[in-house]
C-alpha cells in the first residue's frame, strides 16, 4: 500500500494471504493489526478510527491503536503485526 493511502487519522482494511489485517495512522505512525476483535471476531476495519481508538462495530469495543490493548482490560490486547514506511510505501511483515 502506498503510504499517502492512509492519512493522519485514517483506517484501511488489507489482506496478505489469508491474513486479514487491519491499518491505522496515529500521531504519525501506521499500526497494523489483525483485523478481528478477540471479544467476537468483528472486523474491526468496519469500525470507527477515533482518537486513537480502533473501536469494534460489534460490540464496540475500544482498543488503543499504538499499543492494542482494549480500554477496559488492558491484559486484553490485538495481535501486533510489524510495520515500517520506506520509499514511499507501508510494508507488513505477516
């Protein structure tokens, strides 16, 4: 994905094989996510993106979008995919 695909502040939805990840931009950084909320497994990319809140269209349920963790427990937390902007692109390793 091109890097100026995803502004301050936007959500994208991406597939890498059968990985189904979901893309954010906060305070400059891009995080990547597994795109399914662990409470019931909603798509969290059909959810809103919020003052760097992921939250679940689901149940809404609300995780941080630089650390994963959900607000109410933070024990509870997204799987974490490893992410870098370089020439002009946003590279997952998935």
């Amino acid at each position: 994905m091109d890097a100026d695909q995803l502004p301050e502040g936007g959500l994208a939805a991406v597939s890498l094989g059968p990985a189904r990840l979901v893309l954010c931009r906060h305070e400059g950084r891009v995080h990547a996510w597994e795109d399914s909320c662990p409470h019931a497994g909603g798509p969290l990319s059909g959810g809103n993106f919020t003052g760097g809140r992921l939250i679940c269209p689901w149940h809404a349920w609300e995780f941080d979008c630089a650390t994963g963790a959900w607000d109410a427990n933070p024990a509870v937390a997204l799987r974490r995919f490893p992410v870098k902007t370089e020439a002009g692109g946003i590279w997952v390793d998935a």
